[in-house]
C-alpha cells in the first residue's frame, strides 16, 4: 500500500533539483526561494506519493499554495513519476488531495491552452497540443470542471479550471 505524506522543505527541495525540470517546462518554473518563503508563512504545502512511510523516493508530488482568507487553493505543481504512468495512481492520488488535504476549499488549477502555441516550435505544436488536451482530459476525468476563465502567467497562456467538493 503506497502511502501520502505531507513533505518537509528539504523534500520538496529535492524534488525541486532533481525531477522539476523534467516534469514542468522552465518557463514554469518559480524560483525555489519564492516557494520557500511561501512555505514559511504557511501558504504553501507539498504533498507525496511514497511506497512506505519512510521512503526518500517520491512517486507523485502535489504543491499547493493556499491563502486561506481568499478561501481557495492553486494546485501548483502535480506530478507522478514516469515509472507510474498510465497505472491510475494519478488519479487516486488527485483524489486523495482533494478529499483528504483541502479540507473542502476549492482547488484552482490552470492547464496550459492547447489553442494557444504561438510560443511552440512549429514541429511540436501537434505534440504539445495533444499533450495538453490529455492533460485536461485526467482532471475532466477526476471531477474537475472547466472554466471559462483564461491566464497568463509569466507569457503562458493558460485555462483556468476549478474542483469544489460539492460539485
């Protein structure tokens, strides 16, 4: 039985250095020290997937950032690892977050626009595309709705969907 576990800054900073990178393009990437001080004022948690307790070796990670006077949570960066890809553990881990760590506050998300790729080389435009479509396509699939809202972060265009519990 795998287990989810709320991460220590340390954690997170090997996570950050070591699969970041690979699982997020750089122009989404935020400086580790704004994490860090987000993470000290208590705005902002990440949460793992381990095989055991006591496993260093993180699955899947989920980072939230939360302002609790604004009464909602940005899921900031979600991840599972290649190795379990395709097995659902995606999904019981998103369910688990929404059930278990959000204490029932709505979840912002914000999937990159698979219409807008003015940004993406030409020859990976297709690619890009169906990858954000299969992105949007798992939190469709987990309960998570659509929005009309559109974002741009840091000149990333990007749809902004929401989970609420009672939904």
């Amino acid at each position: 039985k795998m287990v989810i576990r709320r991460q220590s800054l340390e954690e997170m900073k090997e996570i950050y250095d070591g699969m970041l990178s690979g699982h997020f393009p750089a122009d989404e990437i935020k400086p580790f020290w704004k994490i860090k001080d987000s993470y000290e004022k208590g705005e902002y948690m990440g949460y793992g997937l381990y095989r055991h307790a006591e496993d260093r070796e993180c699955l899947a990670y989920a980072w939230m950032c939360s302002i609790r006077d604004e009464n909602w949570i940005l899921l900031d960066y979600y991840a599972v690892t290649e190795k379990l890809r395709g097995r659902g553990m995606g999904s019981r881990f998103l369910k688990h977050l929404f059930e278990e760590c959000t204490e029932g506050i709505p979840v912002i998300i914000e999937v990159e626009d698979p219409d807008r790729l003015e940004n993406i080389p030409e020859d990976r435009r297709e690619e890009e595309r169906e990858r954000r479509l299969r992105r949007i396509s798992f939190y469709l699939r987990n309960g998570v709705q659509e929005t009309q809202l559109r974002a741009r972060v840091f000149q990333v265009p990007y749809n902004i969907m929401i989970y609420k519990q009672d939904a």
